[in-house]
C-alpha cells in the first residue's frame, strides 16, 4: 500500500505543477505586451507607416511641432515629418498593450537647398560683387567670404537671419583712416570809447569873510578845513584837475575838462586738428584764483578753498563728416581776460572778473567753405548832466555851475569758422617754424636732440596693415577709446584751505599755492 500511495501523490504533485505551468502561459498570453521603445526615421516633408499587430485604441505625439500621427486603418500609423527634431509616439492598443517609438525627424535635404539657394540670390542681388558662401548645419546659417564693409556684413546677417541661425564668419576689407580736420576759428574785435567830461567847482578861503564851495559833487572838489584860531586850508583830490586861485582875493577854482579816447583790439586765430567724430580743445591762456567759502554752518565761519579758472582763447569743437560729403561742425569758441574793474575785494585781496566773447553752436559746410557764427555791432551813449538848481540856469553865467559826463562806446565783433581736410606732413618734409625776431644762443652740442636710429636700436618698422580682418575684430577696433584725463596741480580740489576767509590765510593761498600731486 506504501508503493501505490507514494506514486498517486507524485502523480497528483506533478498534475499540480503542470496545470500550474499553463494557467501562467495562459495569463502571460492574455497580459498586456511590455513596454518597449524603437526607433522611426522620417524627414522633413516625408512620410512613414507603422503596422500594428492589435487594434488601436488611441496615439499620442509629444511634440506636435516636430512630427504628427494618424490612424489610418485599426491598425496602420501614419507619421509625417514637419519640422527638424526629435520627439516621441506612444501607441495603446486594444487588451492594454502600449508601443513606444523614438520619432527622429530629420531635415529634407531637398528643402534645406532650396532655402539656401534663395537665401544665396537674396545675397547675389543685394551685395553685388561680394564674394559670400553660405552653408546651413543642423538649423544654423553659416556666413563665410569677404565683404568691403561693416554695413555689408550687417546686411548680409539680416538676410540670413530669415533661414535659422546665423553664425557670422565674415572677414571685411580694412577700412582707409578716418578723416582728420583742421578748424580755423577767427576772433575778430574792436572796442572803441570816446569820453568828454566836463565841470567846475569854486571854493573861497576867505573872500568877503566867507570860507565855503560851490559844487555839482559830479567831480571830486577841493576839501575845505578851517582850524579854530587859523587860516583856511583847501586839500585837492584830483591832481588831473586845472587848478586856479587867487591869493588876494582868496578865491580858487577847479576845472574838469578831460577828453579820453580808448582802443581795443583782439584778433585770435585758434588752429585745431581733430578726429572725425572726435571731440578736440584748444586753450591759450591761464588760470586765476578765487576765495570759495565752504562747511558754514550757524554763526561760525567756514573754511576757504582757493579754486582756479581758466581764462584766454579757448576752443572746443566736434566735426562729423555726413553721407552728403559736409561737415557738421558742433563749435564753441571762446575768448576771455581778466577785467579787475569788474572784480571784488575779499579781506583786501582783489578777485578780478571776466570779459567773455563766447559762441555756442551747430553748423554745417563743406570743405574750405566759411561761415560767420557770431557777430555783434554795440553802440552806446551814456550822459550824465548836473547843476546847481536855480542859478545854473542863469544864461552864460549858469555854465559856470552845471557839469556834464558823456561817454559813447562802440564794439564790433565777428567769429569766422573754416573747416579743412588735412593729410599729415609727409616723413622727412621741413616742419612749420615759428618766425623768432631774436635767434637763440646757438647749441651746447652740434648733436640733434633725437633718439637713436634703428640701426642701433633694432628696433623694425610696424608691418602693414592687412587688407581683411573678421568683423568682430573690427568693430573691437573702432570702439571708442577711454576718454583723456589731464590733472592740474590748480583743479578744484587743489590750493590752500584758510579758516574764516582771514587776511593770513589768504595771503598764504596767494604765495604758497599747493604743488601739484
């Protein structure tokens, strides 16, 4: 019985183990396929068809851009290429199953040569004579050639900018140097004043008992002082005048009978080279100092700082060459002195004023042509009457008691600018000498004051200027340089700082001026 038994219960354990084995081929046939990925080629403008072996439930493509799908058929895909790319199709079939695919859309040579063969015409008809390859990579627009200028090769980039990407490759011909221009400027001025002055002031020391003056008070009169118990004395503050007196009749008399004619005359011819484009200056003359009072604060005193100003003939002007072939002048030209009648008087020192002529403006001419930007005719008349009321009115008599001041003034002034195009002086030509009326001593040494030629110094010449050069180098080139810093010892934060503006501190700012840094 133990034999039998044993071989039944072997019997039903493999029975077990083999009905086991097909339930799971049975469940493993009726599960859902296992995701897997494959990959699916397809260019721009083409086509592709997937057969599935199931029904299909629906399909979904990651980026529409790229690539779409359609169902045509329960079991056929359709796959168009739109746009260069990648992306992905995910397919769910009837039971539960899903396919993956890797969709790769690459470019339609065909299509890509079309763009590039108008994009070629495009550059063929607008840069005429222009020698520009193009070729195109994986959605970028190579530019490779030579172009004659940097508007050229901004033009060219436009143009290929329409098909992708631009990679700029270009090389351009080496511009010729820029302009340079000379401006004349010519200050031209006349000053002209004619002053008469006229008057009389009569004093008496004593005639018919009687110590006094009769005056307008236009001109200085004579000072009259009688001490107690002495004769009476007259002091003159204007020597200029005619003096009469009469010691019999103690009686005297001052006359102001003055005619003054004054003449100023100013040429100034200020000769500047600028850059085109570039800003140049020009000043012949000086600085002065004046007292500036700062940190004042409630009822104390500040500190005073000596400052500095320039003055003389000044010029500053920027030229622009136009497409129209002009030059379009920004000028500011100026001419200043010093003019201590004008000035004021800080703790007994004198801060003079300015007499200005400045003219600020645009103007536009061509090559050696002239324009007057400023000009001003002025004619003054100042009289000044005074007399004695009452009997300056007497006739012939009454001229004895009035006094009259008249002064006219008449100023004239132009301001001529000429632009010029300038080429420099060439190597080795005599350079412009300055005519000296008295020649210096003659030299210590018959040896030039100049460095060593090359042949001791080896030093080689600069090598020529290469026709072309990449567009970015150039523009690096042309990029405007850092601006010319020129520091005074005199600027505004140098000279003295006294305290309270005293008379010591001044007179030290005014004999030890700070030095320069």
């Amino acid at each position: 019985m133990k034999a039998p038994t044993c071989l039944l219960l072997m019997s039903l354990i493999l029975f077990s183990q083999s009905a086991a084995q097909a339930q799971a081929a049975d469940n493993l046939a009726k599960a859902p396929t296992q995701d897997a990925a494959n990959e699916l080629f397809v260019a721009v403008g083409k086509s592709a068809l997937i057969d599935i072996t199931r029904p299909i439930q629906r399909i979904a493509v990651g980026l529409g851009d790229v690539a779409e799908a359609t169902a045509v058929s329960p079991q056929e895909i359709l796959v168009n290429g739109k746009t260069a790319g990648d992306t992905s199709l995910i397919v769910w079939e009837a039971g539960g199953g899903r396919q993956f695919y890797n969709v790769v859309v690459r470019p339609n040579p065909g299509i890509a040569s079309d763009r590039l063969e108008g994009l070629r015409r495009e550059l063929r008809s607008e840069l005429p004579g222009q020698a520009i390859r193009v070729t195109s990579e994986n959605g970028l627009v190579f530019l490779r050639g030579t172009v004659k200028d940097l508007t050229s090769s901004a033009r060219a980039n436009q143009i290929a900018a329409t098909a992708g990407k631009v990679v700029n490759l270009l090389y351009v011909d080496v511009p010729a140097s820029e302009p340079q221009i000379l401006l004349k400027v010519r200050f031209a001025s006349v000053d002209r004043s004619l002053e008469k002055q006229l008057g009389i002031n009569i004093f008496s020391l004593g005639a018919a008992n009687t110590i006094g003056s009769v005056t307008t008070q236009q001109f200085g009169a004579p000072s009259i002082a009688n001490p107690t118990g002495g004769s009476a004395t007259a002091t003159l503050s204007n020597l200029l005048n005619i003096f009469l007196y009469r010691p019999d009749l103690n009686l005297g008399a001052t006359l102001k009978a003055l005619e003054a004619k004054g003449l100023l005359e100013v040429l100034a011819e200020p000769n500047v080279l600028a850059f085109n484009g570039k800003q140049a200056s020009f000043l012949a003359g000086g600085e002065y100092p004046y007292p500036v009072v700062q940190g004042v604060t409630g009822g104390g005193t500040g500190a005073v700082t000596i400052q500095f100003k320039e003055f003389g003939v000044r010029l500053n002007f920027i030229p622009t060459v136009t497409p129209r072939n002009t030059i379009h002048l920004q000028v500011s030209p100026e001419v200043s002195a010093l003019d201590f009648s004008s000035g004021i008087t800080i703790s007994g020192f004198t801060v003079p004023g300015l007499t200005v002529r400045r003219v600020r403006t645009d103007v536009e001419l061509k090559e050696g042509q002239s324009f007057a930007i400023g000009g001003l005719l002025d004619n003054r008349e100042t009289q000044t009457f005074n007399k004695i009321p009452f009997i300056g009115d007497v006739p012939i008599l009454g001229k004895l008691f009035q006094s009259i001041d008249r002064t006219k003034q008449n100023t004239e002034l132009i301001v001529i600018v000429t632009p010029e195009i300038v080429a420099p002086i060439p190597a080795g030509a005599p350079l412009p000498q300055v005519n000296y009326p008295v020649p210096f001593l003659d030299s210590n040494s018959n040896q030039a004051m100049e460095n060593p030629g090359p042949s001791v110094t080896g030093a080689k010449p600069l090598p020529a200027a290469p026709p072309t050069m990449p567009v970015e180098k150039l523009i690096e080139s042309m990029q405007p340089e850092q601006p010319l810093i020129i520091e005074s010892g005199y600027g505004p934060s140098s000279g003295y700082t006294g305290g309270g503006g005293q008379s010591a501190g001044m007179s030290g700012a005014a004999s030890n001026p700070a030095a320069p840094q």
